[in-house]
C-alpha cells in the first residue's frame, strides 16, 4: 500500500490562491502546480515585464517547491511549459536551458493564448525525490 500524498508549501511561498497545492509528494515523486512569474515576497505580480524575466521568476518558484518537497533540479522527469504566444518559446528556452543546464527533463510546450493575471509564461514540473 503507499503512502497518502504529502502537500508541500514552501515556506518562501504565498498561500495559493486557489484550490490547489503548490506541490504533491506521492511515493517517489513531486508533481510541481503550475508555478507563474510572482515574486513569492512581495505577491507583486510581474506582468508587464519580459517573458526572460518572467521566466526566471516561474524556474526560481519552482525550484523552491522542488526544494521544498525534497527533490532538486537535476531530478526534474518532465517539465509542461504554457506560453501565452509561442513566438515567444526562443526567449523562455533560453531562460529554461540556463536554469537546468546539462539536465534535459522530457517537456511539453503548450501555447495558450491569455494566461492569468496577463502573464506570459507558466511552469509544472514532475520530479523524483532525492
């Protein structure tokens, strides 16, 4: 029988707004919620900044749920990446292969059109425990 799932909530983190957990850890693995371009300190939301910019603001919230639950960057399985336009995919992946660098996680590109709050970019992620 496994284990019952353990929500994760950095403590760097807001509370989410929603009706969901920024992370889950069941058995060996950590699914990662949606992680959009916030400033976890402040709630300011960076909308009206470069997608580079929101980019690194989603990969640092991310990594801090990944941190937080247990699991690190290089253990990243899969990543699915929404981006509001995907003339805009050669700025995140630039952002997206600084951040994992040699690591190279299975990934979905999703264009979306409109995401909340006018964001451009939105990351979750599946990653083993470490």
């Amino acid at each position: 029988m496994s284990d019952a799932p353990r929500v994760i909530q950095p403590d760097e983190a807001r509370p989410p707004a929603g009706h969901y957990s920024h992370g889950i850890v069941h058995n060996d693995l950590l699914f990662v919620a949606g992680q959009l371009p916030i400033d976890p300190a402040t709630g300011r939301r960076l909308t009206g900044e470069p997608v580079d910019v929101q980019a690194r603001q989603a990969l640092a919230n991310l990594d801090a749920v990944l941190r937080a639950g247990g699991s690190r960057r290089h253990l990243v399985l899969k990543t699915t990446v929404f981006v509001r336009d995907i003339e805009l995919w050669d700025a995140v992946n630039a952002v997206y292969a600084e951040f994992f660098g040699a690591h190279r996680p299975a990934r979905s590109i999703v264009p979306t059109g409109p995401l909340h709050f006018g964001l451009l970019v939105e990351i979750e992620a599946v990653a083993a425990l470490a």
